[in-house]
C-alpha cells in the first residue's frame, strides 16, 4: 500500500517522458536514466512545496501563494528562475482571465442552456445532411465514371 501511495504522490512517468522529448528531441534516453531524472523532479518538487509550505505557516497562511513559492526558490538558491518562474504566472493569470472572458460570453450570449444544446443539434443535423449529399454526389461521379469506362471498353473490343 505504501507504494501506491509514494506512486500517486509523484509526478506521472508519462509527464516526465514528455519534458524529456521537449528538452532533448531525437535524444535516445535510457529507462534508468528516466527514473533518475523522475526521482530528481520528483525531489524538486517536494523541496520547493516543503519551504513554500514553511514560509506559509511563518506568515501564518493556510494556503500556499506564487510569492511563497517565489520565496522558497530564492531560499533554496534558484534566484536564476524567478524571472522566468514570473513571466510564467504572468502568461497563466492571461489566460484565466481570457477562459473567464469566454465564459461571460456564452453567459452574455442571452441564450439559456436548452436553446443553446437546440442550435447544436439543428448545426450536426444540417453538418449531416450536407454531407450525406455530398456522399451521395461523389457516389454518382463514381458510377458515371464507371459507366463511361465500361462504354470505352466496350467501344474498343467492338473494334
């Protein structure tokens, strides 16, 4: 049971895959180097959530803020980051705030929930239909087609 509860609390194996390509592509990586570089991230994280969580509890928070997290990568010697880490917070807030802006929309819409599922449905159905026509109209090119290569093959063994 142990384990299990050690596996859920890291980050997914697949996660890391993924960071890997995107730092080295076409990079070959061996499975134990993987692994060290998982426990490495691993270890990271629970370093920096460790003494963003001392920082908190010093300022007598509950939960766990940016500037902490700020903070405890400067405590622990990763000044170099916070610039980037920043920049990062900056783009995220962005587009929280663009996904709330989409959101009001749909509110501001004047459309309640059924009409909007309505028009939906009637946009598949008529998204079908075009596109049975169209199967349809390729359906007869393709026989003309055939008919007319059968004429010409008639044509040429009459010959």
């Amino acid at each position: 049971m142990a384990d299990s509860d050690e596996e859920s609390a890291n980050l997914p194996r697949s996660t890391i895959q993924k960071f890997i390509k995107e730092v080295v592509p076409g990079v070959r990586v061996s499975n134990d180097a993987k692994d060290l570089i998982s426990n490495i991230c691993n270890e990271f994280v629970h370093v920096v959530s460790s003494e963003s969580n001392s920082i908190c509890s010093q300022k007598n928070k509950k939960t766990i803020f940016p500037e902490h997290v700020i903070e405890a990568l400067k405590n622990l010697g990763f000044e170099n980051y916070v610039g980037e880490l920043k920049k990062v917070l900056g783009d995220l807030k962005t587009e929280k705030e663009e996904r709330k802006k989409c959101s009001k929309k749909l509110e501001k819409s004047g459309f309640s929930l059924t009409e909007l599922e309505q028009q939906q449905k009637e946009l598949f159905e008529k998204a079908r239909e075009q596109q049975a026509k169209e199967a349809e109209r390729e359906w007869k090119q393709f026989i003309e087609e055939q008919n007319a290569a059968r004429c010409t093959e008639s044509s040429k063994s009459v010959s």
